[in-house]
C-alpha cells in the first residue's frame, strides 16, 4: 500500500500540472502523513542536506563552462574542425554533427546546450546542400544526448550523488559506450541519407586542414585537460569543473577574444537559472529519497520482482523497459532523483555492479530525452532550427533506434562496459 501511495500522490500531482520539484515534496509530506510521522522539520532538514553536497558543486561550474564555451567561439570552431576533416564525403555534414557532438559532449556534459549550438550552426548548412531537414534535426537531437553518457556528465553528478557511487568511475565507464551510440548514429545516418540527393562540401586542402586544426587545437585541448586530470588522479570532478569553467573564460576573452565582458553578466545569469532548477530538484527528491528509505518501499518493490532478483540480466532487460517508458514522460534529472533510491537497493541485493548499473541507467535516462510526448531536447531542435515538433520527432525515429539497440546490447553483454572501464580507470 506504501508503494501506491507514493507512485500515486507523485503522478496525481504531476497530472494537475504541479511542477516536478514540488511533487516530489508532495508525495514526501503524503507519505509522512500516511506513516504517521509527519514533521515540517524532515522536510527542511532533507533539502538542506540535499543540496549541501561538495560533489553538486561541479554542476554550475560545468553549466558555466558550457555557456562560456558556446558564447566564446569554441562550439563553433569544433565544427568548423569537424567540417575540414570529413565533411566532403556523401553525408559528410551528419558526420560533422556526431564528431561534434562527442568533443562537445567531452566539455559540457549538458545535453540542451550542446544541442542548440550545433542545430543553430549546422540545419541551415545541412538544408542548403539538400539534406532532409526533419531527419537533420533528429540527428542533431540524437547527438546531442550523448551528452550525458561522455563526461564530464551532470547527470553522472546527480546519480553519484543520489547512489553513492564514485562519480570518477561512472565518468570513466561512460566513455567507451557513450563512443558506442555515436557509431551507432553514424551507421544509421548513412543508411537513411542514400535517400536524399545532397552536395557534398568540397574537400579542404590539407592546408585548410592544418589551419581548421590550429584554430581549434584550445578548444580540443578541454576535455584533454579535463579527463586527464581526473584520470591522473590530479583533480576530483568537481575541481576539474572549475578549471573547465576558468579555461574556457580564458580561452573565449583571451585567445579567441569572441566574448567579450559585458556579455559575462548575461553568461552567468543564464548558467545560474539552469543551475537553480537542477539545484532545487535535487533538494526537493532527497525529501522524497528519505521517505522512499523510511517506508521501505525498494524492499516492496523487491518482492514484486524477486524472481528476477536471481537472474541479473533478465532484472536489467526488465529495469531498462521501465526507465524507457518513464522517460517518455519525465526530463533526465528528475527521473534519476525519483527511481535512483528506489532501484539501487534491488540492483545491489541482484550482485548488479552499482558502475556498470549507473553507466547503463544514465544512457537510458538520455533516450528519453528524444522520445515523445516530452523530448526535451526534441524541442530544443524544434525551437532553434524552426522545424515543426512533430517532423523533428518523425526524423529521430532511426537514431533513436539504434541508440535502443546499443544500450540493450549493453545489457547482453556487460563487458563491453566493465572491461573498457577497467582500462580506463
């Protein structure tokens, strides 16, 4: 009955259109008065302690990094570099998009951000040399999500956080996969663009080449620093946060001198109405997260699937159907808060490796991002490149596909994450 209450009073408030942050409080206070115990001070407690963490520290800083980079000239020239490498083969520009978006992804981790600059600056080049435009966008939108798979990863943050799993080993064990739903695009793309009659771009002379290369060659060298530094050992994430936020301030003021200080107000303000909702979510889900522990309800939610608690992969086929189809409903972040403390338990009672579980459980929290109704990232597309909700949604359909494949691939053979993390780590 505790579970019932809890999955109740959350949907029933999300279903009046309460925002996520205060359903979460809400089936908190429902829960407490159901068991009994309820006290305001639980509440206040809970999210202080939420949102008191020295790891959420890297959140802002990587939010901050990644608005500094879009607005200093970085983005752009990783694409530009992208452009001079492959972009005269047949459905070069598609591959653009995906080199792009796994250097971008290396820098911010932010999946919206990445994604508005990269449909800003590549559906008009796309639609002038007779790519679909629709089928553009939803690859651009597929792109986009691996985001969160490559670090630096806000979203490995959160979960981290919430799961209490080494946030460098989650960063680590997400590299190779996050490389997986990239190919998986590529292969995809070339499939489905044999159907349009487009113009490659001219081949760059090797000088361009080397010239497109030199200009990139600081914003290349981010996530060089970045994860080396975690990997030596150097920096923690959330050190390796700030240097990515001071570098890129450097790199845009001082050697692509693109941004300039009185935009710094606006970059700021922007990275911190991001960081505040994320911030406030987090807060919000460790009341609920508390309850969750209190009324045991991973131990009733346990019982239901106890047979599968002796047959791990069958357990994570049964895991990823659920997170699939909540993602279609819910953003990222607050579908990590709400199922993290409920699913963890019952992954570690399973003899489930918490990394490998956090790797997987994050890529499909990403899928979600490009499934409809929600598709939070669909509408970024949508909305930068002008494209209709419903034709960037119809052009997704192959990439989304194929990222499925690949993550489900990972669960039928769960070496392909442990091992390349082990390498890494």
């Amino acid at each position: 009955m505790t579970l019932v209450v809890f999955i109740g009073s959350l949907l029933g408030a999300m279903a009046i259109g309460v925002p996520v942050a205060f359903s979460l409080m809400f089936c908190g206070v429902v829960l407490m008065w159901y068991m009994g115990m309820f006290n305001t001070q639980i509440i206040a407690q809970n999210m202080i302690a939420g949102a008191d963490t020295f790891t959420l520290l890297a959140i802002p800083f990587f939010i901050l990094a990644g608005e500094l980079m879009n607005s200093g000239g970085l983005s752009r020239r990783i694409i530009d570099f992208a452009i001079a490498c492959v972009g005269h083969i047949r459905g070069g520009l598609g591959i653009v998009a995906i080199m792009a978006a796994i250097i971008m992804s290396s820098i911010s981790g932010s999946a919206a951000a990445d994604t508005a600059a990269l449909a800003a600056i590549l559906i008009p080049m796309m639609a002038k040399a007779g790519y679909n435009v629709p089928r553009s966008g939803g690859l651009i939108a597929a792109g986009g999500i691996i985001a969160p798979v490559i670090p630096p990863s806000m979203a490995f943050i959160v979960f981290g956080v919430a799961a209490n799993v080494s946030i460098t080993q989650l960063f680590m064990a997400g590299i190779f996969p996050g490389l997986l739903m990239g190919i998986s695009l590529i292969a995809a793309w070339l499939i489905v663009v044999r159907k349009d009659n487009v113009q490659p771009l001219p081949k760059a002379p090797m000088g361009d080449r080397l010239r497109a290369t030199g200009r990139a060659a600081w914003a290349l060298g981010m996530p060089i620093i970045i994860l080396g530094g975690i990997k030596a050992g150097i920096m923690t994430p959330t050190e390796a946060a700030v240097v990515a936020a001071a570098y890129a301030l450097f790199v845009g003021m001082v050697i692509y001198r693109e941004l300039k200080p009185s935009e710094l107000p606006r970059v700021i303000l922007q990275a911190a109405k991001t960081t505040s909702v994320i911030m406030f979510l987090v807060a919000a889900a460790l009341v609920s997260s508390w309850l969750i522990t209190a009324a045991n309800i991973p131990a009733e939610i346990a019982g239901y699937i106890e047979p599968l608690i002796d047959r791990p992969m069958l357990l994570m086929f049964a895991v990823m159907i659920l997170v699939l189809v909540v993602g279609t409903a819910l953003d990222l972040t607050p579908t990590i808060l709400i199922l993290t403390p409920v699913l963890m338990p019952i992954i570690k009672q399973a003899g489930i490796d918490p990394v490998y579980f956090g790797v997987l459980f994050i890529m499909n929290n990403s899928i979600g991002l490009i499934t409809p109704p929600v598709g939070v990232v669909l509408n970024v597309v949508s909305g930068v490149a002008r494209i209709p909700l419903g034709k960037v949604t119809a052009g997704v359909w192959p990439f989304l596909v194929a990222q499925t494949i690949v993550l489900f691939l990972l669960v039928l053979f769960p070496d392909l994450v442990i091992v390349p993390a082990r390498w890494l780590h």
